[in-house]
C-alpha cells in the first residue's frame, strides 16, 4: 500500500511539472513573439514620428548643395540639434545619412564626447544605400555601441525620386538574456505545479488511499474470522462501489443458503438455456434440409456446387432460399435480403439473377413518384 502511494505521488508529480513546462513554453513562445512586434511597432512610430518632425522644423524637400544635406533650407550635416530632438521626443537615437556617410547622430561614442559619425557604426542588413527602395520602411535588429537596438529606417529621396540618403531611428532593448523570462516563469510555474501536486496528493490519499486500506483491513478480518463488521459506503475513485461490493460479499457469506437457492436456480436455468438451444437447433436444421430439398426439386443437377456459376456458393444459395422461405408473404427485395444476410446488394442481385434465370421467382416492378421502379421477388414453390 505504501509503495502504492508513493508510485501515485511521483506519477502526479511529474505529471504536472511536465504540464507545467509545456504551459511555460507556450506562454514564453507567445510572449516573446508579442514582445517582437511591438518593438518593431515602437520602432516604425519613432520613425514616423521623425519624419514629421523634420517636416515641421525644415519644411521643404531634400536636397544636396554644395557637399550638405539640407532639408528645406536648413542644413543636416552636423546638426545634431535637430536629431537630438528628435530622440528627446521620441526616445528613439536618430541618424541621418547623406548617401554612404553619416553627417548627424544623436548617438555618441564610446568615449562619450564625440558623436558617433562613422558609417560602420550603423550596420544594415537588408543591402546597402543603393539597393533600398525609396519610400519602403526597413525593420531590423542591430548592435550598436554595444547596445541592441530595434530599428527602422528609410531611404531619403530628393524632389527627382533619387535617393540620396537615409533616415534612421533606433529603440534601445533591455539588455536581459533570454532565457531570464523563461527562468522567471519557470520557477513560477515548478511552485505552483509542485504545490498543486501536493494539493492533489493530500486529496486522494483522503478519498482513496485511507478508505483503500480500510477495505484491505477488512479482508483480512473476513479470512481470518469469516466475518466483518460492514464498511461505510464513502470514498472516490470507485471506492464506494468496493465498499458496497464487500457488504454484498459479507451478506452473501452470512446468507449461506439463499446463496445454495441463487446457485440451484441459476443451474436450472442455464439447462433450460441449453434446452432451448437445441431446440433451436433442430428447428434450424429442418429448415436448413426444407430449402435443400426444394433447390434439389427445382434445380436438379444444376444444384450441384460444381454446376453452379462461377462466383456462386451452394451454402449462400441455400441462405438466400431460407430468407424467402422464411419471409412468405413478404415484400422481398435486394436490399431488404442484403441487410438481413449481411451480404452486399452486388452479392444478393447475383443469387436473385440466378433464381430469375431459372424462372424460380417473380418479379413485380413497382413505380414511384420519381426514381428507379422498386422490384418485389416472390419464391415459386
């Protein structure tokens, strides 16, 4: 009994820490691709939101004059007014790029005192300035200074559609290892499964261990003493319907002699059954010799199982004669022979054809409304 116990504990035990981590990479999977797209969607809005701001501070197309990158009238390179700004608005660095050089960062260098005007420093994994497409939004993950960054960028057109720079925002991500949400739901979820085991294991060791042992403790006072005081009908897990099993057994033990009666009844009624039976089967066999000597009568020779067409047996010949022999006054039809025979209809339309053949049944065609005319076949006797 206790190694009982113990197998059912361990079995619920990793039973739901097993359920435990399946639910913890579900909801780790789901949460890490949420997490995704609303960074990316953080990253698109700060990119817009550059976009507009630089429209509403340098109204005016972009343009190249003299070597600088002005929009409108105001010049980009080194103003790093602007793409600061830009970043205190929407908490996202701001570069801007004038074909393949960098002419204003918000981002500053390792150093902290210089701004971060290397191209290098700003890495783009979807092609280079020259094979963007001009009006796409371009989303992508990227280190940068050592920090990871969501990004999204843009290549800049002046007012003939050319490209002639690029429009670039990054949101900085916390830099926590991956696997720390797991771990954080991970024990979160191993207390609560092995709390919930032993919730589970309090309970059934209440509802089906101890009522268990109990039922076990009274067997063995019925062997030794051939007598037991009944059990509470009480208990889960089918315990209840075992206690009510061992009253029965102590009423049948104290009840010795209906227990003879319910035997002798039981005996007599079995030879009965048996009596029946072979009744049955005689009554089957006579049936069976009827529908043999009516296919001699009608068939002759042809009865023979080596005259009979190829695919015909003289055994389904003979079921096929006992079902009309034993349905007289019947309609009788192919379908109505199949299902009572468990033959299909193809089978039974065989045999039918035959007997139509030697002209030993009657066909009567009858119409309905719509569809094939139904055939009724009756047995010449």
């Amino acid at each position: 009994m206790r190694s009982l116990k113990i197998k059912s504990a361990m079995l619920m035990l990793v039973s739901m820490v097993l359920l435990t981590i399946t639910l913890i990479l579900i909801s780790y999977s789901y949460y890490n691709t949420n997490e995704f797209k609303f960074q990316e969607a953080n990253a698109r809005d700060a990119l817009l939101t550059a976009e507009e701001l630089l429209e509403l501070k340098c109204p005016g197309p972009w343009q190249i004059k003299g070597g600088d990158l002005y929009k409108g009238q105001v010049v980009i390179n080194n103003n790093f007014v602007i793409v600061d700004y830009i970043q205190r608005v929407t908490e996202a660095m701001c570069v801007v790029m004038m074909n393949n050089s960098c002419v204003a960062t918000s981002v500053l260098d390792k150093g902290g005192c210089n701004r971060a005007l290397n191209m290098d420093t700003y890495p783009l994994k979807q092609g280079t300035l020259k094979t963007l497409d001009a009006g796409r939004c371009y989303l992508e993950r990227t280190e940068i200074m050592d920090q990871m960054y969501q990004t999204a960028y843009k290549p800049i057109a002046n007012g003939d559609g050319q490209i002639i720079g690029l429009l670039y925002v990054g949101v900085q991500l916390d830099n926590i290892p991956f696997y720390e949400p797991l771990k954080m739901m991970g024990i979160t979820g191993v207390t609560l499964a092995l709390l919930m085991a032993l919730v589970t294991i309090y309970s059934v060791n209440r509802s089906f261990s101890k009522p268990l042992q109990e039922v076990i403790n009274r067997m063995q006072e019925v062997k030794v003493n051939r007598t037991a005081h009944p059990l509470p009908l009480n208990g889960g897990g089918g315990i209840k319907e075992l206690s009510q099993a061992f009253n029965q057994m102590l009423a049948a033990i104290a009840g010795g002699q209906q227990k003879n009666h319910a035997i002798e009844a039981q005996t007599s009624h079995k030879h009965q059954q048996t009596a029946d039976n072979q009744d049955i089967d005689i009554s089957d066999s006579l049936t069976e010799e009827a529908a043999d000597e009516w296919i001699a009568k009608m068939l002759g020779a042809n009865a023979d199982e080596d005259n009979l067409p190829k695919g015909l047996s003289f055994i389904t010949l003979r079921q096929v004669v006992l079902f009309f022999m034993e349905n007289r006054g019947n309609d009788i039809t192919a379908e109505s022979a199949s299902n009572y025979l468990s033959l299909s209809k193809v089978t039974v339309r065989r045999y039918f054809n035959f007997l139509e053949e030697h002209e030993l049944v009657e066909i009567e065609q009858r119409y309905g409304a719509v569809g094939r005319p139904l055939k009724i076949y009756t047995l010449i006797e």
